[in-house]
C-alpha cells in the first residue's frame, strides 16, 4: 500500500518531468549541448563519442516478476541502455560489467569520484523496483561526473512484459538530453523475413522492437509480401501482396482488429506506399497498361488523386512532414532521377543530377534531408530538399530502401542483394549497426517513437 | 526497512512517470484468406507438370520457340527474336481460343524494389500489346508484374540478369 500511494503521489509530478524532456528544443544542427560537451554535427560525419558509464542498476528489494527477477532486470536494463546508446555511435558506452557497484541508496547521489577514474563525462544511473500491482517502476538518471550534478531523471512504470521498453526509454531520454535531438530506441521496425531460394523466396509481414527483440510474424508466408510502413498514428500498416490471381496491390492492416483491407479497388497493380504526416491520406504507385503513375487516396479509402502523368515509372512519393511537398522518383528523363512536386502534383522539378540514377526517396521527420537509394552501385545517401549537399552513408555492399527514424537522424535499410539484412546508420555519426532477423529481411520501416 | 521505504518514496516522488499505462496495441497475426485460390499466380511460369494433351501447358511448351522473351537493361522494347516467339505463341493461341494466359513481367536485381515493379509491368505489357497486334483477344490475357521477385537464375552476374529480365505467358496446366 505505501508503494500505491508513492506512485499517485508520483503521478502528479508527470506534467513537470515528461515536459522538460519534450520541450527540448530541436535546434538546428551543427549546434552544442549546453555542457559543451557533445557536438552533433549532421553534415561533417564522424566525431569523438563521448564516454558515458552505465553501471547495473540495483533494486530497493529483490523480487521475483513476470520478467524474472528485479536484481536481473537491473543488470539488464543497464546493458539495454549502454548497448542503445553505443549504437548510435555519438556515444561509447563504458559498462556495466566492470563498473563499480553501485547501492540503491546511491542512485540519486552518486559516487562520483569512483566514475571519474573510468574516463566517463556523463553517468547513467538507475533502479527496478517491482510494485505491488505487478508492474515495475525503472528509474533512470543522467549526471555529470566532472561537474557533479544531475542532469535529468525520469521514470517509468511498466508491465513487466514490456520491461525492455522502460530501458529503451531511459536511453531515450539520456539521448536526447545530451544531443539536443529527438528520441528513437523506443521503436520497432515491420519489416519483411526472407526464407528459400530466391526463385521461391518465401516473404512474410514480421514485427520487431527496433533492436531486433520482441520478434513476431504477422504474415505467414502462403502470399508475397513487399514493403510495408508503418502509419505516423500507428492504427495501421500498409503494404503490398500477391494474392492468388489478383493483381498485387496495395492492402491497409488496422493494427487493433486485425482486419486487412485492400486500399483500392481498381482491378491494377498498386505498389510503393506511404502515409501523409497526419495519417489521414495514402500516397502510391498504379500502373495501368505499362505505365505507372502516382496517387493519392485516403486510408479509409475513396476516389484516388492522380498526382502525375508522363509515360515513364513515376513510383517512390513520399511526403514533406509538413505535408505539403512530396519527393518521388521518375525515369522520365531517362534513368531514375528524383523529383519535388507540391501535395497537388504541380510544380514538378527534378533536384537529382548525378549520374547512376536516384531512387526510393524518402523525406526525413524533421525536414532537412531526403534518404535515397543510389542505383548502379546501390548505396543510401542523403541529399537536401533542394538536391545539394549529397552525402552517401554507406560503403561497398549493395543496399537499398532507407527508412528513417522518427527523430530523423538515423537510417535503416536493407543490405546484401540475395539473403538481406538490417542495417542501420546514425546519420551524425556514421556508425553502422546491424539488426538482428532471425531470417533474411528486407523492405525495414521504423515506426513513430511509441511513447507518443 | 522503514528507512528504505522513505528513500524509494523520496525517489519516486521525484521521478517524472512517463511511460505509466502507456496503451499496448496487440498486433493480431493476419489471417490468410480462407476462399479455395484456383491456380494461383505464384511467379514461377510454367514450371510443374509437363504432361497433357492438346491445349495444354504441355501442348504449348512444345509448339512455340520459347514461352518467354527477353529485355535489355531497363528496356521494354519488343526486338526480331522476340517477334518470332511470340508470333508463335500467337499462333498457338489461335488454334486454342478458350486458353486464357498469364503474362509475367520480370526485371534484374539491378534495379530498386518499387521501379522493377514498374518495369515488370512494362515488359509484361509489351508482350501482351504484341499479342494482341497478332490476334489475341486482350480478355484472354492477364498481365502480372513480380519485379525482381521471382529470379529465373539467382546468380549475380550479366548472364543471370539477361535470363532475369524477362517476360513469360503461361498457359493453365
């Protein structure tokens, strides 16, 4: 009973805790923490990361859960955020192993002369605590070890079945406390699991946390499926599938019944989908007689908006977060180049010009960026809205398909042209990271920040 | 003990509870459809049984050059060679007019995922127009696009590619 009392007492200062985190400012890159100590800088590449210790996380009483144990979610959540925050490659993660212990009593006052010696800027700190009504509380504090003060704390309070969202959240808040950015571990990817060969490639829907835990199949492989995405309001996903003697087409996924529908109902080959920022409008690709263009519809379905009309493959729209523009590819001039029209279809101009062709546009959350597939030599890059300041994030083996993070700084997509993989890139820093499948996978879509 | 509760208390006041009853959204599996498919289109071509008489898959895989055409890179365009097939494919079909075929359109794995889908509608569409500029009814023709998706020869190299970018009529069983 003391515990139910401490979280409604607890429940009041929320307001207060969750704005400070939300109400980070976003500045514009290349910008400096208020510590003067990690600069994030998007369009320079690599810099130094910084040393963060994370040591275990205790608990104020040992107690059996759902999820196991507190003692051993403590270990755990420590590793689930050093290991976020080391993937994004801005920091390097020192522990938890090796790290002094530290008590429960010590979670909010710090030892902090036995972390300085570890080289570590900043500290992460933190506890699990199972309460009475079966859920857990995980605390998560960030300090400054030279300065010797605390930086932010949060807390979360979860079933213990989604434990791992608690540490993804933690990470979260450390992030994006020390990037001045938005948050992205608590996230999950639909993606596409690859089995057989590749002329019976056996393609089936699969959902994940965004570090590859939590894996599920939605689909189970009998029909084909290609590229879903994930809705900004998560109520649905879309995607493409061949189904019997059907043209393939274009099917919307209500998340919370179940039910599949498709989205058109004319009788041709829908493909490329992607949702308006607001959710409320579907964006893709219809051919009829060998000649395909883009559309609009809404996700409930209606009466397709025509957006382009010339003779060659015009695929791959993708809105402005504002939704007003939206970049998509077209080989009308020749090879793939990629093109910026308003949400009405007029204005069309093409900011590509290098040669091997552009493809698979997508426009970044925050605006400043459009993720591409390079055709020829299948890398993903980045290039401004205009066209300018081309950058390609990755090197030597065939990728394609970028989808981004919510915060729109990092990059997923799909590696290898015969058995895929995940892989991501954080666009700041460069580092490269690979998530897990149990099988091959392609076609990765991140989802919204779920705390949304 | 007392001690320690007072501390958990004093830390879970200061704590900002975000997360709290975040709502859970289940993902409920999708279910495949339960309708008996006739024949589905799985993008393998003619494979399968190649036994039957008159009219067949079989029949037809006998009496024309060859059930498919193929493309240049990131072409859809009809050349000589393909003419001659599919004018006998043409043929083919004349004498059999209740046949009804599929015509796959296939690309490379040099191309992205969403434009081979294109490109894959192109090819497929080139031969069906051919075939109907030779006498088929276009009623009787279906035009399917599997994109990189169903590779004729997996291999990554130019003579995989070439059988790759291709586009079939298959005939019923």
């Amino acid at each position: 009973m003391p515990t139910f009392r401490i979280i409604a007492a607890a429940a009041v200062s929320l307001t207060v805790g969750s704005a400070s985190i939300a109400q980070t400012p976003a500045p514009a890159q290349p910008q400096e923490s208020e510590d003067g100590q990690l600069v994030v800088d998007v369009t320079g590449g690599q810099r130094a990361a910084l040393p963060i210790a994370v040591p275990y996380m205790p608990t104020p009483a040992a107690t059996d859960t759902a999820a196991g144990g507190t003692e051993a979610l403590g270990r755990q959540v420590a590793q689930i955020v050093a290991t976020d925050l080391g993937n994004s490659g801005l920091f390097t993660p020192i522990g938890p192993g090796g790290l002094p212990n530290v008590s429960f009593d010590q979670v909010q006052a710090p030892n902090y002369g036995a972390f300085s010696s570890t080289g570590a800027q900043n500290l992460v700190q933190g506890f699990v605590q199972a309460n009475p009504n079966g859920s857990l509380t995980v605390g998560c504090y960030l300090y400054d070890v030279a300065a010797q003060n605390q930086l932010t704390r949060a807390g979360y309070v979860v079933q213990p079945r989604d434990w791992r969202r608690a540490a993804h959240r933690c990470a979260d808040s450390i992030y994006s406390r020390l990037t001045g950015e938005g948050a992205y571990f608590d996230t999950r990817i639909v993606y596409v699991s690859e089995t057989g060969p590749a002329r019976r490639r056996v393609k089936r829907l699969a959902i994940m946390d965004y570090d590859g835990a939590n894996h599920r199949f939605l689909t189970n492989g009998q029909y084909t499926v290609l590229t879903p995405r994930f809705a900004p309001d998560q109520r649905t996903i879309v995607f493409m599938t061949y189904q019997g003697n059907r043209q393939p087409r274009v099917m919307v996924y209500e998340v919370e019944t179940g039910r599949v529908r498709p989205l058109v109902e004319q009788p041709h080959m829908t493909f490329a989908p992607r949702y308006s920022p607001d959710s409320s409008r579907i964006i893709f690709s219809m051919a009829i007689n060998g000649n395909t263009d883009i559309y609009t519809i809404p996700v409930g379905g209606g009466t397709p908006t025509r957006l382009t009309n010339t003779a060659g493959i015009d695929t791959g729209g993708s809105f402005s977060p504002d939704g007003r523009r939206i970049v998509f590819e077209s080989d009308r001039s020749g090879n793939q180049q990629l093109y910026v029209m308003n949400a009405d279809g007029s204005n069309q101009r093409r900011i590509s010009f290098g040669g091997g062709g552009y493809a698979t546009p997508v426009w970044s959350p925050r605006g400043d960026l459009i993720a591409f597939t390079r055709t020829g030599s299948f890398q993903i890059g980045v290039m401004s809205p205009e066209g300018s300041g081309t950058r390609i994030l990755t090197r030597g083996v065939y990728a394609e398909g970028p989808s981004w993070a919510p915060n729109g700084r990092a990059v997923m997509f799909t590696r290898g042209a015969s058995q895929g993989q995940l892989w991501y890139v954080d666009v700041a820093s460069g580092a490269l990271r690979r998530v897990q499948t149990p099988l091959g996978g392609s076609d990765p879509a991140w989802s919204p920040l779920r705390s949304n | 003990m007392k001690m320690r509760m007072t501390s958990i208390a004093a830390i879970a006041l200061a704590l900002s509870l975000t997360a709290g009853c975040a709502t859970r959204r289940a993902e409920r599996p999708i279910d495949p459809p339960t309708e008996t498919e006739v024949t589905p289109n799985d993008g393998l071509g003619n494979d399968g049984s190649q036994e039957g008489g008159p009219g067949s898959r079989a029949d037809f895989l006998r009496s024309v050059p060859a059930d498919r055409v193929f493309f240049e890179l990131d072409s859809y365009s009809i050349d000589g060679e393909d003419r001659a097939t599919l004018d006998a494919q043409a043929a083919w079909l004349q004498r059999y007019p209740n046949v009804r075929v599929t015509i796959e359109g296939h690309a490379d794995e040099r191309g992205t995922r969403e434009y081979n889908l294109g490109l894959g509608d192109r090819r497929a569409n080139a031969a069906r127009d051919y075939l109907q500029s030779r006498g088929v009814s276009p009623d009787r023709m279906t035009v399917i696009s599997w994109g990189k998706e169903r590779p004729q020869n997996p291999a990554s190299n130019e003579e995989a590619w070439a059988q790759n970018r291709r586009a079939v009529t298959v005939v019923p069983q």
